[in-house]
C-alpha cells in the first residue's frame, strides 16, 4: 500500500497533475491555483499507508467494505454564479446556455 500511496501522490502533485503548476486550466492564475495545495509529506504518506495496509489486512481487499468500483448517478442542478467565474476563470469556463440562463428561464420572475 506504500507504494500506492506513493504513485498517488506523484499523480496528483507530478508534472500532468491537477496540483501540479505546469498543469494547464481555466484559472485566469492557473499556476498559483494549481501550485497551492500542500504536497503531502513523508510523515502523512506513512500514516496513509499503515491505515490502508491495515484496510487491505483486515478485509482483504482495498477498500474495505464498499464495492471496489462504486457508481452512484444523480443529478446536481444549480445557478452559476456568473461573476465568480468571469473573475476567476478564463473566458469559455462556462456554456453560452449558462450565460443566457437567467434571462432566458426567469426573466419574469426579475420583473416580479
């Protein structure tokens, strides 16, 4: 499981990962955003892999007592905040329909 934990951790902070600062994105700061998480440290590593050996000891397989490959569908339906992603993202991080929603779906509600 170390070694799990080892090629997880290169997968999220090495180069093509999504907190690794190379990585491309939408953020108009890309490289800071991507770049501010805390790399993990040998000392946290350790601690993950002795309670995922012990997960894998016990049970028998990792994870423990869920399905190893788990779907669950739904669907999340929300308004954008618009002036957020204009602020934080680069033009096209969200659909022309997200653009034009509000107006398009409740624009009498606004007038009401």
């Amino acid at each position: 499981m170390a070694a799990a934990v080892e090629a997880f951790a290169e997968r999220k902070f090495g180069p093509g990962g999504p907190f690794h600062g190379d990585t491309p994105g939408a953020w108009t700061d890309t490289p800071g955003f991507r770049g501010s998480a805390l790399v993990h440290d040998a000392e946290f590593k350790a601690c993950v892999a002795l309670q995922a050996q012990y997960v894998l000891d016990t049970f028998g397989k990792f994870p423990g007592t869920v399905p190893t490959v788990f779907i669950m569908n739904y669907v999340q339906a929300h308004h954008l905040d618009l002036d957020f992603y204009d602020r934080f993202f680069k033009p096209g991080a969200y659909l022309h329909t997200h653009a034009t929603h509000m107006q398009k779906w409740h624009a009498a509600e606004a007038q009401t």
